[in-house]
C-alpha cells in the first residue's frame, strides 16, 4: 500500500530545518519507500566520479541530495509555507490537495 503523501513531484517547497532551512525549490523526485524528495537547487553535495562517457574528464560533481519530507512544506501560490489538508471538490467530487492557511487548492 503506498503512503499518502503531502509532497508530489513538481511542487514548490520550502525547507523548514536542517543545513538548507529556509531555501526553496521544486520536487524533482520522491522516494516514498524512504520518505524523502530531492528538491532542485537544495542540499547539494559534491560527488566525485570516475571518468565515463558522460563525463570523460571525471571530477567532482555538484548536485542534489535527498532530503526527509517532515523537513519540507509545500509553498502556496502567495509564496508562503502552509500545511496541506485533503477535501472533496464539489465541481469534480474528486479528492484534492488545499493550502491550511489561504484555504486554496494547490494545482
């Protein structure tokens, strides 16, 4: 059974502790096994690589590392963090995401 989540893919987030508190971005992927997002320009840590085909120099390459979903709050559209709550739409009597502190849906 997959776990309902607060945070989908392509959602704008903000981080709301650890080393990138404050710093916002959108939801490239979610892990739900392990409960954590990778978050486009949050987190990044330096990864070295052998050379490859993609890369034939090698190096050290920047890029984003996962971070846990209890450390993450949707942004709504005034660009302040919100709680998310779940509610049906009269219009499409289907189930959908709404922002605790404007009240309005999130796309």
């Amino acid at each position: 059974m997959q776990k309902k989540l607060h945070i989908r893919k392509g959602d704008t987030v903000m981080v709301i502790a650890g080393d990138s508190r404050g710093q916002q971005g959108k939801v490239l992927r979610v892990d739900t096994e392990k409960y954590k997002a990778i978050v486009e320009g949050v987190n990044m840590v330096s990864k070295h690589t052998k050379p490859n085909a993609k890369s034939p120099q090698g190096g050290i390459v920047k890029m984003e590392a996962p971070v846990h979903l209890s450390n993450l709050k949707i942004v709504d559209n005034s660009g302040k963090p919100t709680r998310v709550g779940r509610k049906m739409d009269p219009k499409t009597e289907k189930l959908v995401r709404y922002s605790k502190k404007s009240g309005e849906v999130i796309k």
